[in-house]
C-alpha cells in the first residue's frame, strides 16, 4: 500500500556522498527534501535544528518523514581518542536526538542508514537474522544507534522506524576502501590478486536511493529492519577490472599463492583489510524484495559503467537510465 506518491523529507548528511545522490534522486522524483548539514557554519544545521533555531522553517516545510544518513565513517591520519569519544557521539547517540526532536512535528516515517557491518564477517550469506557481532568503532556505535532508536520507536505509535544496512556503496566519487582501491590502480602498480576469486555483495549509488524511496513510500509494520545489496556478487579481480576499464593506465595484476593471504590474516593489523579483498561476504536481500516489491532499477553492469564509465564502451544509455529510474 502506498501512503503518500509525494513526500516531504528532513535529510541529515545532506553533503555526505550518500546524500548529495539521494537529494538529487528524491528531488527528480517530485519529493521535497530539507536538508540539514553536519557542518556547525551551514545556516541549516544540524545544530540549529537540535536547538529549535529551526523550528519556524521545519514547520513551514511539514516534514513526514525523515533520512538519518549523518555519520562518521572513514578515520584520518589524526584519528585519536578525542576522534573515537566524537565517533560515538556522532553516530551512536545523535540519531536518537534527531528522531526524538522529529516527532516534535509529527513525522511518520524515520529511516535510518546503519551498516551491514554490525553482522561481522560471517562466512554464511548474511540476511536480517544473522548474529550481530560489530568488529569495530564504527560498526558498534552503529548497532548502538540501532538498539536506542528500536527501544524509543516501541513506545511511538503514529511514527515507524525503517533501518537500513546497506554494503560498501560504489558510485561517482565513492569515499573509503574504493576510493583506495580506485587510486591503486590508477597508478598502474603490480596487484597481488590474480588467484582471487571470490564473490562479494555490494550495493550501487543509485540502487541504494531507489531502495531509500521504496521505504519512504510503502507502509510498513512500526520498526523494520533490512540487509540490501545488488542482486548480483563481484570478485575483487573483476572489480579492479572494471576501475581499469575507466583509466588510461592498467595496474598489472599478478598471482601469489593464497596461502600467503592466510598466513597475513593472522597478523592483526592485516586481518579486517584481508577479509575484505579475499573473503565471500554475500548478502541476502530477499526479504526486503518481497516485503516492499522492490525490483533493482540497474544491474551491477550498468551501475558499474556510469561509476568505472569504460573508454572502449558507450556508456550514453546508462547514463539516461540512471537518470530516470522508475
């Protein structure tokens, strides 16, 4: 059942690389969307919005729903204990704030972005039942945002919770472990992953704003929580191709024998970055399929040529698809 074609949306992390696609995507879509920055200077901040600075403006636009998608995800070369205290606070408390401050003016809908992070790395297809077991920071803090705003939305009744947790996103100017892997290759240096064949859920920019949009618009039971990917898996090998398709030097990718992958992983340091490139880490989104009808708007193929856009291949349609996903 659809509850409104058009909807009327606070957007935190407006400025982040999720939200700067998803304003675009819901905008196209005919939806109205406010967005609030992480930035303390931006006239439309969080900040102001938390202090009732907003208030006069937030009424005017009648929200009834709202995207949580401000967070702290990638450490930097300063990270510190002052850096982690402010991780948690960001991620882990400040969605309960915003969903409580939300209800103020009676939104319906709060839709959270967490992180398929909180299930670890299991070696079984990861689906909404999986244990939880958060390997770091960030993915700890996530589940602990999840956990408070569950326990708040119990005791709403005119509001619902959808929580979303999403893979590693790919798209245009994508931050964190691809952009690392994108400037890799870029620089045509040997790559040790020739022997590597390994399948991988991720999740495209735009698929992921098309599953956002489905969210928003059906109803759903009061709290709801989905594990989401593309349909299809990838290899890190056939990743990095796709990456070499999109620039004019190759990196030369040579094999080394597995066993020595298995041998780093047992040194700390190396353990989360050699799950990430050598592991199967599938996901299985059925149920989100079939509980809100979703049907994945671009195959990984198309996803992956408008991101890694090829120089041998026209990549004209995939940009006009991508650009009117119904």
């Amino acid at each position: 059942m659809i509850k409104e074609s058009h909807m009327r949306v606070i957007l935190t992390g407006a400025n982040g690389f999720v939200g700067i696609h998803l304003k675009d995507y819901l905008t196209q879509r005919g939806h109205k969307v406010f967005c609030l920055s992480s930035s303390k200077s931006s006239k439309y901040s969080i900040e102001s919005f938390l202090k009732g600075q907003l208030d006069k403006y937030i009424s005017e636009f009648n929200p009834n729903s709202c995207i949580h998608l401000a967070a702290i995800a990638h450490k930097n070369k300063f990270y510190s204990i002052a850096n982690e205290n402010n991780i948690f606070k960001v991620n882990a408390e400040l969605p309960l704030y915003i969903a409580k401050y939300c209800i103020k003016f009676r939104v319906s809908r709060f839709i959270y972005l967490s992180s398929i992070g909180v299930h670890g790395l299991p070696r079984e297809p990861i689906n909404e039942l999986t244990p939880i077991t958060p390997l770091n920071l960030y993915s700890r803090s996530k589940y602990f945002a999840e956990c408070s705003l569950v326990e708040f939305f119990k005791s709403t009744i005119k509001s619902s919770l959808v929580i979303i947790r999403p893979p590693l996103i790919y798209g245009a100017k994508a931050k964190g472990n691809l952009r690392k892997l994108y400037n890799l290759v870029k620089t045509g240096l040997p790559i040790p992953l020739g022997e590597i064949n390994n399948y991988r859920s991720l999740i495209g920019i735009n698929n992921l704003c098309s599953a956002i949009e489905v969210t928003l618009i059906k109803e759903l039971q009061n709290i709801s929580t989905f594990v989401i990917s593309d349909n299809e898996t990838i290899s890190t090998f056939q990743l990095i191709k796709n990456m070499e398709s999109s620039i004019r030097s190759q990196s030369r990718i040579y094999s080394i024998p597995k066993e020595i992958f298995n041998l780093l992983r047992n040194i700390g340091f190396f353990k989360r970055t050699i799950s990430s490139l050598i592991d199967n880490h599938i996901i299985d989104s059925s149920l989100f399929k079939e509980t809100l009808g979703w049907r994945q708007p671009l195959t990984q193929h198309e996803e992956m040529l408008i991101c890694y856009p090829s120089k041998k291949l026209n990549h004209k349609t995939f940009r006009n698809k991508s650009n009117n996903l119904n």
